[in-house]
C-alpha cells in the first residue's frame, strides 16, 4: 500500500484536477458555513451534542441492552456481531434463510468497512447500491472517497462514460439531470425486484428501540418498504438515549456535511410492517478497543457527516482514495490507526495540525489534538529510522546552547558559501520546489550580543 | 513586571531581523525585556514528529532560561502554543506550569496583557494577513472561520492601527499555508500545493505584503514565492507593527 504522501504526491501530477477537486469539495465547506450561521447557538448545539454522546460512551452498555429489549419488544431481531466477518456471516445467514438473489443496499459506511460486497457476491449474492454516488462507484469497481459523496472525486463527464460503458446510456456530454434519470431508471428495476434490504444506521434510539436513516435519495424507504426483509447494520456508537435527543443530531448532521438544514428523508424504524422481517446487526469491529482508550475514546462520537473532511487543506488536495482506508480524511486518519497501526501508520502525519476539523466537527471530537497523539504512538511502535535520526540530531542540539550557537554558525555559512548545486542536492527535500532562506551574517543572538 | 523574550530557533539563524523588531518594539512599549542567552528551542519539531520523548530536555532548558520572569513573550504563535498545551510531557512544579500560563505570542501580549491601543507605527503598503493556525485555532487568536460568533482578529486590529495600511481581503481568510513542521517535507507534493494556492489569493486580492505571527508560515511561503519569482513580499508581523515608512 502507498503511503499518503506517495498517493498524494500521484494525486497532484494532475494539477488542474487537484484544482477542481478542491473547489468542489470547497464549495460543500462554505455552503455548511452558510448553514450554520444561520443557528446563533450553533457553538451550544454542538456543546450538547458532545455531551450526549459523551454520555452514552460512558454508559454504553446499558444503553445498547436497553435498545435491543426495546427492539426485541417491537418484534425486531437483534444481532450481535464482534467483527466483520462474524457480521457478514450474520447477514449472508439471514439472507440465505430466505433465498435472497437479490439485494438492495442504501448507503452504509459499515457494510463497506466490513467488505459486504465481495462477501456476498462470493455467494452469487447481487447487491446493488442505491445512493447516487456509491452507485456510481459501485458500477466504476471503486472504493468512496468521501463519506457522504462518496463518487466526488468523479467528473460529471466521466460519470457519462460510465453509463454509457455499463449502463448503455447515449452520450449525454455529462448532463447531470440526464445521468440522475438514467441511474433512477436502472435502479427502479432492482427495487422492484429486490428480494431484501440492507440501511445503515445513523441514529439508533434506545429508550424506543427504533432506528434513524437519513438519506437525500429516499432509497433507504424505497429499497425498505419493497422488500421483504429488512437488515439494518449499525456500529455499537449509534446510540443515543431518548427520541428528544434527536433533533440536536439532525440540526447538526445535514448541516456540518452541507448547509442543507436537514436531510431530505430522516426516516424513523421501529418494527417490522406486516408480512415483513425487520433485523438490527449490531458490530463491534474494533470499537470496544477505541473507547477501552482514554486518549482516542471520543473519536467514537461521530456521526459521519463529513464536515472535517470538506473543510481539511489535506483532503481536499490528496483525496479520499490516498487514505487508503475505509474512512478517509482526518476522523479517518484517528479511527484508522486503531484498526491497524502499521498499516495505517502514515495518516497521523497527513495533517498540519491546523486544526480546522476541531473546530468544524459538530460533536466537537478533538481530531488534531488526536493525530498529535497517534504520532507519538506510532513513532515509538514503527519508528521511520530517517525521521528517528534527525530528531536525535535536534535533540542534541536543542539541549546544549553551545553546541546549537556552532551548528547556527556553521549551517549558515554552508548555505552562504556552498553553491547551489550542491545546497539543492536531491536530499534536500525542501528545496526541491521552494528557495532556502537567505543566511543572515549574524543571528538574532549574536547581534544581542553584540549590542549589549 | 520581568519579561523574557523567547526567539524561536529558525527566526535566531534565518530571520534576525524579527527578533529585532520584536525586542525594539517591546522596547518602544515601554516593557522590561530580557533575553536569555543559552536558549534555543522549544521542542515542538521533535514534538510535532511524534518523537516527544526526544523533546523533553529542551523543555526543560526552556524552563530553566524562563522561570524568573513574568511573562515569556515569542513572536511565535506555534511556539506560545507549544509551551502552553505540550509541556504536559515534564514534571509539572511550579516554574512550569506558571510558565505555561504566562507565555505569550506578541500579538496576545501587546492586545490582552498590556492593553495597548496606540501604536506608533505606518506603513503604506497594501497587506494581506497570514493566519497563522497554532496562533489562531490553538491560542484563539482570532476567530476561525469554522466557528459561529462575532468574528474577531487580534493581529488584524493591531494592524489596523498601523498607518497607511491597507488590509486585504482574501477569498480564504484562514487556510493553513501547508508549512506543518516536517510536513513541508514528509508531504511535500501538498505543502507545496498548500502554500501555491495560499500565494495565488493573496496575489489575486493584490497583496504586496503578506504578514502573519508566525515566520515559520512566512519562510515556507517565500520559498516558493521566490522560487517562482512571484511579484509579493513576506515580513512578520512584528516588522509591520515597528515599522516608520
Ligand atoms: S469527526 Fe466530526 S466532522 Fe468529521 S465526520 Fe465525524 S462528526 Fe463529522
């Protein structure tokens, strides 16, 4: 795997098309800023949202038991899954039950963390995904790169090759209205026809047992309210305690993700209709672990709206795919590490730590203070040796004043006399696109002390 | 009231003439400014690598350059930051965390701790501010653009004492410029990208100066304005506000 600056560094060959991805994801930064400068009390919005989620990680247990009693009550079958495969086999063993062939999925960041898809289709499973964008990507074998938009790193015009390519569409010159209406017409068919469901979850409501799924597309209603069987799939962070709480979420979600004041369809499960059979995969995969530790316990309090993706310099010029995880962009790079640290190990140092994604998160989950963090992890589990040296060098230096004054002298006076070709050396790195500083004859030192 | 002045490792070697418009500014102000002699660092580029245990002794030295005075004044808003939120790593006595209170980024000093509101100061150039994101978002200098209230610049109201000034709106008024410590180096393809971009908006606006609190933004930035001969300058913030032309 490419670490983030090798993808990202690929990603800015191109660098007109850096330019549109960034104004593109840009434009969803500044329409939530429109959005939510329209709630004065938007800072205690966010202040209760944290709170309340903070809340329910400290009492998850409880919670989760609450709302599998409550769900069992209302007839909902409830299970329990450790990790992505156990929750695979769960829903391949539902599905199997009822001979399903074919399958209707509405977005759910989780089935695609847990690797669904080609689980599923091992077993001659059809699953289509119905969300616009993780259609698209679906059609085009590629991963998200947002998690909300997940097809935003695609230009309308490709999307037109696309469907021409796998959907047998005319040429359309990437007609946007036309390229919905096409993937509508493809899609009304596998609803029609399809033998299950699958949602995700955003919100699962513990005192009533019922669960929120919030989309723009209405394809999480469409694919339910046609099928048979309902298979909802949510991590066990979902949670929150009372139906009240509800509205501080949906005030914060759709606008953090895009100014919209919320989504176009918050829709509210609670039992299964006549005739149908509703189930709740409740997984773990890896979450218990992050809330066992202090430092990243917080991290556990998204709720997916991608707010600090649209707004981090990073994201917006590498793009999802150069995080080479599930979940891109800086709650990525903090969830991530968690998952794998080796693997993973190069995200923490994706960042300025400008602290931009702090401040725009809506449950206020301290990202960069986090990135700082996982960087001292890592450096002390998988040292780069490179890095290691030079900071060995600094720490020597910055302990002893003298020793720092020669070091001053001597680096000076190299870049003073040394000539360019040999001062931009193929290892000197800064220097490849950017000039050095001029060396000053004195430093700020020796001219005090000189003065005084 | 003691003062001492912290000069960051990079403006001591690179930028000299910051730490001078720093001190003869604080001077100008009428403060009691010392500057200790066997400081160097403040441990943030070992720190910021995740090799913070590597960082612990110039922590120290730091303290132990710093705990007579009152207050430790930097024109650094990465390093203020550093001191304040990083230097939970040492055994926390009585010098370190009085230190951790009281050292401040020039701006906060003049604007927060003397409470100053005249500035002898002019310049007739047409200025874009650099917010400088440790300074801004870490020490909320100033109010991020991601945030819902009264918005609100410390550096900007210093600089529009500053006579004959023209100060430029930017189309992104606080995107980092990517210079992130090793990050300049580690990713470089973005840092550059970062740093190109934040140039075209101030060039675009028609800044002829870009100012910010932190020279270490500044140095990154020049290094590609020059590489790419571009028709804009960089000076500290401390340079503006001292400044009699
Ligand atoms: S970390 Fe915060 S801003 Fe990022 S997706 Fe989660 S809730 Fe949204």
């Amino acid at each position: 795997m490419l670490t983030h600056s090798q993808a990202a560094k690929e990603f800015n060959k191109d660098e007109s098309r850096v330019d549109w991805h960034d104004k593109a994801i840009w434009h969803l930064r500044q329409n939530r800023d429109l959005g939510v400068n329209k709630i004065p009390n938007w800072q205690q919005l966010r202040e209760t949202a944290s709170e309340i989620k903070l809340n329910v990680l400290s009492h998850l247990d409880t919670y989760l038991e609450e709302f599998e009693k409550m769900a069992l009550s209302n007839g909902v079958h409830v299970h329990w899954a450790l990790d992505g495969d156990e929750h695979n086999k769960i829903v391949k063993d539902i599905l199997e039950k009822h001979s399903v062939q074919k399958l209707v999925k509405s977005k759910s960041m989780l089935t695609e963390e847990c690797n669904l898809n080609p689980y599923l289709e091992k077993y001659s499973i059809e699953i289509v995904d119905t969300d616009l964008g993780e259609r698209i990507i679906q059609l085009a074998k590629e991963k998200p790169s947002h998690i909300t938009a997940p097809a935003i790193h695609k230009k309308k015009e490709e999307i037109d090759q696309l469907f021409q390519k796998m959907l047998g569409t005319p040429p359309s010159n990437g007609d946007a209205q036309f390229l919905v209406n096409a993937a509508r017409t493809d899609l009304r068919k596998k609803f029609l026809n399809a033998d299950a469901a699958i949602t995700g979850v955003n919100f699962a409501i513990a005192e009533s047992g019922g669960f929120v799924v919030c989309t723009n597309e209405g394809n999480a209603d469409l694919g339910v309210h046609l099928a048979p069987v309902h298979i909802a799939c949510m991590g066990i962070e979902k949670i929150i305690p009372k139906l009240e709480h509800l509205g501080v979420f949906l005030r914060l979600l759709a606008r953090s993700a895009n100014g919209q004041s919320i989504t176009s369809y918050s829709s509210h499960f609670f039992k299964p209709r006549k005739g149908q059979e509703m189930h709740i995969v409740i997984v773990d995969n890896g979450r218990s672990k992050q809330l066992a530790s202090e430092d990243f316990r917080n991290s556990l309090k998204c709720i997916r709206c991608g707010a600090c993706m649209n707004t981090c310099p990073i994201y917006r010029r590498s793009g999802g795919h150069s995080y080479g995880s599930t979940i891109p962009g800086p709650i990525g790079s903090i969830l991530s590490p968690n998952i794998d640290l080796k693997k993973y190990s190069s995200l923490p140092f994706a960042s300025t730590l400008c602290g931009s994604c702090t401040d725009v998160c809506p449950v206020k989950i301290d990202i960069h203070s986090q990135l700082y963090k996982w960087r001292q992890i890592i450096m002390k589990e998988h040292p780069n040796r490179v890095k290691q040296m030079a900071m060995k060098t600094n720490q020597k230096v910055f302990e002893h004043p003298r020793l720092y004054n020669i070091v001053g002298i001597v680096m000076r006076r190299a870049i003073k006399l040394l000539p360019k070709s040999i001062l931009y050396n193929k290892l000197n790195i800064w220097g490849k696109q950017r000039d050095l500083p001029n060396a000053p004859k004195k430093s700020f030192k020796e001219w005090y002390n000189e003065r005084s | 009231m003691k003062v001492g002045l912290f000069i960051p490792c990079y403006i001591d070697q690179f930028y000299p003439q910051v730490g001078v418009a720093t001190l003869e500014l604080l001077e100008k102000l009428g403060v009691n400014i010392y500057y200790p002699k066997n400081q160097t660092c403040c441990g943030q580029p070992m720190a910021n690598s995740g090799f913070e245990c590597y960082s612990k002794d110039t922590c120290k030295l730091f303290i132990k350059n710093f705990r007579e005075y009152d207050y430790v004044v930097t024109p650094s808003g990465s390093c203020a930051y550093h001191v304040r939120h990083h230097y939970n790593i040492i055994e926390q006595n009585e010098n370190v965390t009085h230190l951790r209170k009281n050292t401040f980024e020039l701006c906060d000093f003049i604007a927060n701790v003397m409470e100053t509101l005249h500035l002898d100061a002019s310049l007739h150039k047409k200025v874009g501010l650099h917010q400088s994101c440790h300074g801004l978002r870490g020490l909320k200098l100033g109010q991020g653009s991601e945030l819902v209230s009264e918005p609100h610049s410390i550096a900007e109201s210093l600089l529009l004492k500053v006579q004959g000034l023209e100060l430029v709106s930017l189309n992104r008024k606080d995107e980092c410029c990517g210079f992130g410590g090793t990050f300049a180096i580690t990713e470089e393809a973005i840092s550059i990208k970062m740093g190109k971009d934040r140039l075209t908006d101030h060039i675009k606006n028609g800044v002829e100066i870009i100012t910010a609190t932190d020279m270490s933004c500044l140095m990154h930035l020049e290094g590609i304005s020059k590489r790419n001969n571009l028709p804009i300058e960089v000076k500290h913030i401390a340079e503006i506000l001292n400044s009699q032309c």
